[in-house]
C-alpha cells in the first residue's frame, strides 16, 4: 500500500488547537467495532480521517470488506458517538483499501486476549495469489499459546475470520485473517 | 403487486459493469440458496460470506453502473426492477445451484475469472473502479483457495465424490467460454481504460484452473464450441424463475428497505 491510514493514536495533525478534533479522537477510540467488540474503530484502522467541518466534525472510514454487514451499524454508532461535537458527516472512502496491517499493535494484543489470534502481515508480494493448495503454517493459541493447533473452516462467524482449534487446551478459536 | 420495470440505457461503459455487477450479484443469490443446507455447518457460513463478498462487490458495481447511466438509477433499482434480458451476467452464474461438488466447482471457475480481473481493474482509468477492485481482489483470493480446496477434496477422495466432482465440471464446463468472449463492449472498455478484454484473462485462467485439476487429479474436459450469450441478455430457462424469487419483495414493496 501506498499511503497508510492516520495514526491511530488519535492525535489529530489537524487540530485547530481548541481541542475539539483530540476530543473526537479520544471518543472514536472508545467505539468499539460491532463484530469485534475487544477492538475499536481507530485500533482496527478504519477511522481514516476526522475533520472539523462548519458546523460539526467529518468522519472519514474505510469498509473492512465489501460486503461486511456491519458497516452501516458502524456508521450509525459513530453518529451516535460524536453527536455532541455538531452535524456529523460520515464518509466513506476506499481507497487505498483497508489491510489488517493497519491494525495497531494495541488492537492486535487485545484480539489475542479476546481469544482471536491476531492477523499476520500480509504477504509482502501482494498480488501473487494464496497458495491454491495451501500448506499452512498452524497458528499459535490465543489462550495457551500452543501451535498444535488445526483450521475447522476458512471462514468463520464473520467474513473477516476463520476457525481454529487447538489441539492442546481443546479450545476451538478464531483467526483474524490477513487481509 | 407489479412495479414498473427499469431499464438502463446502453451505454458500452455501463454494459461491461453492468456484465460484471451482474455476475457478482447473481452467483451470490445463488450461493445464499445454501443457506441452511450446507452440508456442514462451517460451510453453510463459507458460502454465506462468499455470497456477502460478491454482493457488497455487485453493489459497487451496480451504483457506479447507475451513476455512468445518468438516470439516476440506484443499487436496488438495477438490482431489482429490470427484466430478465436486461441482465447481463454471463449465464454460468445462473445455473441452479446443483449439489454440494458442482457449486465448489462453478465457484472456482468464477473465482480464478474474477481473481485476474479485479487484479487489471485495480489500474482501471475510473477511479472509482480501480478502488473497488483493490477490495476485491483481496476477498476473491480467499474464495478460490477455499473452493480449490474443495475441488481436491473431492476430487481425489472417495468413488461418490470423485463422480460427483467430475459430473459437475462435464455439467459446467461448456459454460465456461462466455467468460472470454470479446466483443464491441469488451473493446469499448479496452481502449477506454475501463477495464480489460475479458478474451485476456484466459491464460491466468488456464494456468489456476490446471494447477488444480493437476492436484485433484482430475482431467480437464474437452472445451465446447458454442457460445451462451447471458452477458447480451440472453439467458437460460433457470434466469427467470430465480428472479421471480430475487425480485419478489423489491417489487411488492418498491423502495423497501431493511
């Protein structure tokens, strides 16, 4: 990717200096995701911009995948968030499009305490396809840590997720899959 | 209960989305017809987040399709309101969603046609394209490895499921040449920047699809001479039941929303 998201600590480069975006910022970064609730928006990386507008604030946001069902839940939970601050303007942006990779390290220690393990990066030859046929490295358990583990499915309760267990503690768990 | 139909006009630019949006949209109704009959759990949520994947992509698509359009028709307009030949997928997507192995085998084939097609639309002179296909091309990736593992499960498995994955590529395969064939609309999109001749994508086509077949050891059946011709609007005997379901509340109840 060419241009990475803000940075996801929240301080906003264009603050006016009244401290009304820190504030927005410091708001957003307690919405948690819908689907995902261990994890905020700013930590899951799709807050892409806020902006003070006339009369409010502009939030900018990337969808995670294109058909992901929550995306209007996030919308409106972030109307909700911010309707103090004036008219809220939510806009969606996608590109460049969203990668886990922009999930901060934060956000990534706290998928693994939920007990989702943490998307690796992607593959750094983006644009060769997944292996077809793939050998896969097994994944580490979010709870004990073992690597004995095995993928029950490809695709989870989510689209962004995959099945796992581990074959130690018995605990099945999901995968947050690099994207 | 009847709405008026919609009809967008015929635009060569529209058209190639409109090819494309509609394959999406079309084997996502499709692959949601399993839900609740998967053969297993797990999968019963694959193909749901598959069928989830190709909508959200056919609704890009279809809005970007209706804004080129000019009349101001939206998502669920061109998703809902047209009549059977104004659809343009090609007619592989509408096919009955047959058993367990054929909808593994059509979602492979789809998946390794889409997967170098997102890839050229990525540099796409519409930007708005371009954006959409670097989406998708991240999601059609997981979809072709999930299907190919499929194919070489049953492929290379038990007597049963070797017949039936053979059975659904003889079932398919003669569907296969709509998704490379040019004409004035396909050259249209190339030498405007839109996107490519869809005649392009073959040989990455041909090289997924063997390597796969390689490991399911499975032979490739023999290619067939004609041409459907769903991406011109005409289409098979199954289009018009299918959109009698997919239609049915958006015409009941025009501009219903969740």
């Amino acid at each position: 990717m060419a241009a990475g998201p803000r940075a996801a600590s929240g301080d906003g480069a264009t603050d006016l200096g009244c401290g009304r975006l820190s504030a927005a910022w410091e708001v957003l970064s307690q919405v948690l995701d819908p689907e995902v609730p261990a994890v905020s928006l700013v930590e899951l990386g799709i807050v892409r911009d806020l902006v003070e507008t006339a009369d409010g604030v502009e939030v900018v946001l990337t969808p995670t995948y294109s058909g992901c069902p929550a995306t209007e839940a996030i919308e409106q939970q972030v109307r909700e968030a911010l309707a103090r601050f004036g008219t809220v303007t939510v806009t969606m942006r996608r590109a460049p499009a969203w990668t886990t990779d922009w999930i901060s390290d934060e956000g990534r220690e706290k998928l693994r305490r939920y007990g989702i393990a943490p998307p690796g990066p992607v593959d750094a030859a983006q644009g060769v396809p997944i292996r077809l046929v793939r050998r896969e490295k097994p994944l580490a358990c979010p709870r004990c840590g073992s690597t004995h583990t095995e993928k029950l499915s490809a695709f989870g309760s989510t689209a962004c997720k995959a099945l796992h267990r581990c074959l130690d503690c018995r605990e099945p768990f999901e995968h947050f899959k690099p994207l | 209960m009847t709405t008026p139909s919609i009809q967008p006009g015929t635009r060569a630019d529209v058209r190639y989305l409109l090819r494309l949006g509609d394959a999406c949209l079309v084997l996502s109704h499709r692959l949601s017809e399993w839900c609740g009959h998967a053969p297993i759990l797990e999968e019963d949520l694959a193909l749901g987040n598959i069928a989830l994947d190709l909508l959200g992509q056919a609704r890009a698509l279809l809005t970007r399709a209706g804004q080129l359009d000019g009349q101001a028709l939206d998502e669920d307009q061109l998703a809902f309101l047209r009549e059977e030949r104004h659809y343009l997928n090609p007619v592989l997507m509408e096919l009955p969603r047959g058993d367990f192995a054929f909808t593994q085998a059509r979602n492979l084939i789809v998946a390794s046609w889409l997967l170098p097609l997102w890839t050229r639309l990525q540099d796409s002179a519409d930007a708005e394209i371009a954006a959409i296909a670097a989406k998708a091309v991240k999601e059609v990736r997981y979809h072709q490895q999930h299907a190919a593992e499929w194919v070489v499960r049953l492929g290379d498995g038990s007597e049963e499921s070797t017949r039936r994955m053979k059975d659904a590529l003889a079932q398919l395969w003669p569907y296969v040449n709509e998704l490379f064939a040019s004409d004035d609309v396909d050259a249209a999109a190339e030498a405007s920047g839109l996107g490519p001749a869809w005649s392009s994508l073959k040989p990455a086509w041909d090289a997924a699809m063997d390597e796969v077949l390689a490991e399911a050891r499975l032979t490739r059946p023999k290619d067939t001479p004609h041409v459907y011709a769903g991406r011109l609007g005409v289409h098979s005997e199954h289009m018009g039941h299918m959109l009698a379901t997919m239609q049915s509340l958006q015409r009941a109840y025009p501009g219903g929303v969740w």
